[in-house]
C-alpha cells in the first residue's frame, strides 16, 4: 500500500477532533474551548453522547482501520470483501464494546438524555450492516442514512486498489445509497488529484466531471460552496448542515479546504465549527496529507494518535 500518510492524515484528524464530536450547543463549545492554547485532544470527552479516551478515533475512522486490518493481513484480493465484512461484524457486532452500548443507544432514543454514556457510539449504517450480513444479503451496506463510513471504508482501499467498480463495492458494503456511494466516490477523486499534484483540486474536479450526470449534484454543491469562499466558515457550515449527513458534511469540508492554508489551520476550522466534526475531519485530514504531504500532519498530534503507530509501522518512511 503506497501513499499511507493519507491515511494516517484522516486518523490523526478524527482523534484531534473527537473529544468535541457531536457538539451542536454553539454555546457550549465555546465554553469548552475558552482560553485554551490547544483545542485539539482536549483531555476530557466534551461529546454529549459517549466518551472515549483521548487519543481514540470515533466510528467513522474505526471503519477505516478495520480495512486498513483486513487489507495487511489478507493475502487474496478477491478476499478482501469477505474478510472485511467479518472484521466489521468482530470489532462492531456482538461482543465488542461497541454492541453493548446500543441497549443504551436506543434508551437514548426514549429518555431524555442525562449524560454521555461511556465507551464509543455505533452507527446507524454500521448496526444495518452488521443485520445484513447476518441475513446473509448479497450488498451488505446500510439505506437509512447518507453518512460519511463508506468513505471511511473505500480511504485505504483506495491507497491499495482505485478501480472505482471494486471501490464502489466496498462503499456499498456498509453504505448502500446512490448518495452514499457518489459522494465517497467524489472525496477519493478529490484526494486523488490533490496526491497527483493538482494546484487546485476542487476546481479541477468541478471542470472535469461538472458535466458528468453522476457528479452532477456534488458538482453543484461544490460550486455553491465556492461562492463562499469569503464568508466565516462556522457560519458556511450551519447553512450547509452541522450534522453528519450529505451534501452537508461534504459541503461544510470543502469550505475547510479552500479556506484553510494547511493541515493544522484547518482542523481547527472543522473544530470550531461543531457538530459531526469527525466525519469532516476524515475527509479533510485526507486530503490536507495528499496535498502537503506527511510533513504536513503535525508530529506531537500524530503522537497523540493511538492507532498511528501501526500505520506508522506499514509505511516506508
């Protein structure tokens, strides 16, 4: 696998921002994040939801290890689908500390909500994923929501393999929606021109497949975030949408992008701006790592970053 540090990027950037995932008060967050020099790998979980420790990922970047895990240690390419689909169901499903919080996942649902629970927090595709592999279905991902784990999932099969029929399996191997799949598909096209060198990714994308009927929606939503490229991006980010779903979390992280000057400046941006912080940082983490390189990532962040070492491990530094 080439190009790890891409990688490495999206997972550095979900641990940074995680201890403030899910925080919509805008009120709230700025109380966390008052007269604090660092504001990345806060030591207490501020998530109103669950808590992990600091230095952990959230689900979305756990998605990515697990086939970050399967691609290291499966030897057939024809088996990567299969194996990763039994990693989901081991470090997700029955058994794992992800399965017994969702008892009180769906209490949460019933009863106001006093406090986060401990331990980390399942998605609504990953759990659909989990059944449908249990049902033994032939497309495993799941229809309910538009979130950013099929993307999460294709990131370092991208770096192993970009055939966009086999990545769009692997999207849909957790995320079964056209607008799941479109969307995952546009963020590693993305990625791919900022790894080739591109001096304006995003712009590039919109002239090569603005015209293209499958990008067409991503390609306009694009643009209506280049419009916008001067207003305050706390403020681009509530119009598009806080919260982890599409075109939202894409619109919010492209405005991160071509606002920010680097890596570091723009995860803070994704930051401060609240809500599904996380699902954003993947994506823009990412592509800050293709465009600026490994330097780019901040060292005393990638320290912080417990998986990072086993990435660090696989790359040829």
């Amino acid at each position: 696998m080439d190009n790890l540090h891409i990688l490495l990027g999206a997972t550095v950037a979900d641990a940074a921002t995680r201890p403030l995932h899910w925080v919509y008060d805008p009120k709230k967050l700025r109380n966390y994040i008052k007269g604090k020099k660092e504001i990345v790998f806060l030591k207490k979980s501020r998530s109103p939801f669950y808590s992990i420790k600091t230095g952990k990922v959230s689900g979305y970047n756990d998605v990515g290890l697990v086939m970050f895990k399967t691609l290291i240690s499966t030897k057939k390419k024809l088996d990567v689908l299969k194996n990763f689909k039994k990693n989901v169901v081991q470090n997700f499903g029955p058994g794992s500390a992800y399965w017994k919080n969702l008892k009180l996942r769906k209490k949460y649902k019933k009863i106001k909500w006093k406090g986060p629970m401990n331990g980390p927090w399942i998605h609504q595709n990953i759990l659909e994923t989990i059944q449908n592999i249990k049902s033994k279905k032939s497309i495993t991902g799941g229809k309910k929501v538009n979130e950013s784990d099929g993307y999460c999932a294709a990131l370092p099969y991208f770096l192993y393999n970009n055939s966009e029929t086999d990545l769009k399996r692997v999207i849909k191997s957790v995320a079964n929606s056209k607008v799941n799949e479109t969307y995952a598909l546009a963020k590693l096209k993305i990625i791919e021109l900022a790894m080739k060198g591109e001096k304006s990714p995003i712009n590039t994308f919109v002239k090569k497949f603005g015209r293209n009927r499958y990008f067409k929606d991503v390609a306009t939503n694009i643009k209506k975030v280049l419009r916008l490229k001067k207003h305050n991006h706390t403020k681009v980010v509530k119009k598009f949408g806080k919260a982890c779903s599409y075109p939202g979390t894409f619109m919010g992280s492209i405005h991160a992008m071509i606002t920010a000057n680097n890596y570091k400046s723009a995860i803070i941006k994704t930051i401060k701006a609240g809500g599904c912080n996380c699902s954003r940082a993947n994506f823009v983490g990412a592509y800050f790592a293709a465009s600026k390189g490994m330097k780019s990532i901040p060292k005393n962040w990638i320290k912080k970053t417990k998986p990072a070492k086993k990435i660090l491990n696989y790359m040829a530094i």
